[in-house]
C-alpha cells in the first residue's frame, strides 16, 4: 500500500515539483528520487550540488522551503513541511489522496483553503494592531527583497499593503496577526517585550547599559544590525587591500548574518529578552533567547535535521523575502561558510536560556588537498579553465560550461574562499592562479 507522506520516483522531473506541492497541502511529506516502483536503487548519476538545485526550484516555482540531501545508496531525499497556506503548482493545486498526488481545484473535493492547521501563537490577532499602522519602509523593503530573489512575482506583488498581508497568511479574523504586527510595524515592542536587538562590545561581561540597540519593524532588524555591527563594532578589525580591491574580516560576514537572521526569525518573542550580540576581543556571541524542543540539543542542530520552526509565521515572511532559505538548515548554513571561507569553526552552545553561536575571530590554516577533493563539478571544470588558460574571462568559461555567468562567480567566490583560486593584477588585465 502507497504511503501518505512518501513518495519514490525513478528520476527528478516536473511530476516530482507536483508532488512535492502535494505533500505541502497536505501535512507535508518526503520525496525520494533515485528508486524504481520495484523497489531497486537505480542511482541518479548527479552532479554533487544537485540537492541544491532542486532545493532552488522548490522554491522558485512553489515558493515553500524544503529540504533536500543525498542519502544511503545514491539517491536524494527532499522533504518539505505543511504549508500554513495553499501551495500551487503552475497555476494548480495539487493535494495528496490515499498515498497518490492529485489535482483538485480550489473548491474542488478534497481541497478545503480554510481548511484548519492549528494558530501557533504568531498566527493570532495582535490586539490594537491596524493595517494603518503598517511601516510603508518595511513593506518596501519585504518588496524590494522578494521581488529580488524571485520568491514572488511581479504580479505577486503588484496589491496593496493589505492583500499582501493577506496572501502572506498574516491576518486572523480580518485583524493583524502577530507576526505581520512584529514584522511590518514600527514598534513590535507593543506586542512583544524585547523585540529588538542589543550589540555592545565588551572586555568583559554584558552591560546592558552600554549597548546599542537596533529597534524597528522585524524585517529590518537583521540588516541594521550587520551593518552597525561592522562599521561601529567590528571597523577597527576590517582591513582592506587597494591592489585586490578586496576586505579582509576578522569574522565570516556570511555567518555572521546567517546567525543573526536566525536569532530574530526563531527566538522566543515570549521571553522579554533581546537579541544579544557581544563582541569579545577574542570573537563575536550572538544569543537567541529561548529554549530548544523537548529533547533537542546542540548537536541535533548541526545535524540534518527537520524544521520546528517556533515562529512559523514569521519564519514564512522572512522566507519568502528571500532573506532565509530552507527551515532547518540556517546552523548548518553557518558551518559551511565558516568552511568555505577558512574561518575557525563556529561554537554553538544551547541551554533553558537560549542558543549562543560564537564566531572566533581568526583563520585556519588552509589544507589545500582536502579543499581540493572537496570541489563540486562546477568548480573542478573552473579550476581546469583556470589552468588550461589563467586568462580566461567569466563570460568564456559560461560559454564553455553552458552555465550561467552568475552560478559561475558565485563558484570562483566559493574557491577563492576555500584558498583554491586567486586573482592577480588588474581587474581587465589579471590572470587566475589555480593553487594545488
């Protein structure tokens, strides 16, 4: 008998995204790829990022996070969460039915779009909150940002403030919910003492006297806080190279805005307690408040592991303003650029307090053949481009990888992270230099 929640396919095709829309408007599910309906393994044969990428389409077409990893025998598992909203697939709704994926129209049988999923406590109405209150610069930027990463599309995005609110699922009753009040207006204090971030940098301990604070609308938080982080807290430590037009950081940027977006996206709004960020002399803290599920620890998060996500309606506009990726992964997310980039690794620590992410300052020494043995296809066809011709350009090795020039950067960053690629001379006139 098919199962509810499972599904094998041979192969990753657009039956596949489908399926994955129906688990989504059904109480979620796991799509395994790489196995035949006799039950044998079959392989898929794929290159090393290609959980990535279906990860990516995932979100592209159904904008819903997922999951998706290599597992046992060479095939891929990709699993994704109930949607707290109908999920479509190309314009169709897709549900699952006795252990099958089937379409059904809105209003059509089996598809209820009211149907209930229980109001986590961001999903209730904030009391006093009112759409007038709405922050037209959070808005805006939420906008800017989705509209950017492609999470929603034009016409997605082309309503009013109101029936954005709307399709975000934050209304309840006709009211604000809780997380469109932390969210999208100016003071989310109002419906949650310490919805703000604190940073100071101290010898010692934390004095709440002397920090800084970083208030506003949720949405805006993170950014204000990387950025004042870097240049009032961190900018005597940044050094920079005119001949490589280049930044040095004393701690991995990526990570350290991975960290701080999780803290405001997953931290308990109950606790009365901010965000906290406390610059040591020997590396930077940042403490979510709140405490992990029942029978959580710190080493489940940084294994693969399924999303709980506390605030899951907060989590959902941070989602889809293209901010966060897919739930479950922001502490692994830290480990790999903290890798990529040759920074020392990250300490995550967990208590009835909070999750404490410490980022030491510093680099390790690079093991240029384990970073070797640890490049994905892309890179390895850049790294013999780069040898075979130091001069070749981004637009010739598009040409002769048939990939586009933007996956390509992204990929020569990665490797000039991990002390693989290096550029020299002039931005026009340089050469690579492909270390080994």
């Amino acid at each position: 008998m098919k199962k509810q929640d499972v599904e094998w396919k041979r192969a990753w095709s657009d039956e596949c995204v489908a399926c994955i829309c129906a688990f989504a408007n059904s109480d979620g599910g796991e799509l395994r790829i790489g196995k035949g309906g006799d039950g044998r393994i079959v392989g898929l044969g794929y290159a090393d990022d290609a959980p990535r990428a279906m990860e990516e389409r995932v979100r592209e077409e159904l904008r819903v996070p997922c999951r998706a990893s290599y597992l046992g025998e060479g095939y891929v598992s990709v699993s994704v969460d109930r949607s707290p909203i109908p999920v479509r697939y190309r314009g169709r709704v897709y549900v699952r039915a006795d252990g099958f994926t089937v379409e059904r129209g809105e209003g059509g049988a089996g598809w209820d779009p009211g149907r209930s999923r229980g109001s986590p406590w961001d999903g209730e109405p904030a009391p006093g909150a009112s759409a007038d209150d709405v922050d037209e610069g959070a808005v805006r930027k939420f906008r800017k940002k989705s509209a950017g990463r492609g999470r929603l599309s034009p016409d997605d995005l082309d309503i009013t403030d109101v029936q954005l609110m709307e399709s975000l699922g934050l209304l309840s009753g006709g009211s604000l919910s809780r997380a469109a009040a932390l969210c999208f207006l100016g003071e989310p204090e109002r419906w949650a003492d310490g919805a703000y971030v604190a940073i100071e940098r101290v010898p010692g301990g934390w004095d709440p006297g002397g920090a800084e604070e970083i208030r506003g609308p949720l949405i805006s938080q993170p950014d204000l806080a990387v950025e004042a982080l870097y240049n009032r807290h961190l900018a005597d430590l940044i050094e920079y190279d005119p001949e490589e037009d280049s930044y040095s950081y004393p701690v991995d940027p990526e990570s350290v805005r991975e960290a701080i977006l999780n803290a405001v996206v997953h931290r308990d709004y109950a606790s009365g307690e901010p965000v906290r960020i406390v610059v040591r002399a020997d590396g930077v803290e940042i403490m979510s408040p709140g405490s992990l599920p029942a029978g959580w620890d710190a080493g489940r998060l940084l294994s693969h592991h399924p999303s709980e996500p506390r605030n899951p309606n907060v989590s959902r506009v941070f989602f889809r303003s293209g901010m966060t990726e897919a739930w479950g992964r922001g502490i692994e997310r830290i480990m790999e650029s903290c890798e990529a980039g040759g920074y020392l690794a990250p300490r995550i620590e967990a208590s009835g307090g909070g999750v404490r992410v410490t980022l030491p300052f510093g680099r390790r020494e690079m093991d240029l053949a384990a970073a070797r043995e640890s490049v994905t296809e892309i890179q390895g066809m850049i790294l013999e481009l780069m040898e075979e011709n130091p001069n070749v350009t981004v637009s010739e090795m598009s040409y002769r990888t048939m990939i586009t020039a933007r996956r390509i950067k992204i990929n020569i960053e990665k490797l000039r992270k991990a002390g693989l690629v290096e550029r020299v001379g002039a931005k026009k006139n340089g050469m690579w230099i492909a270390k080994k």
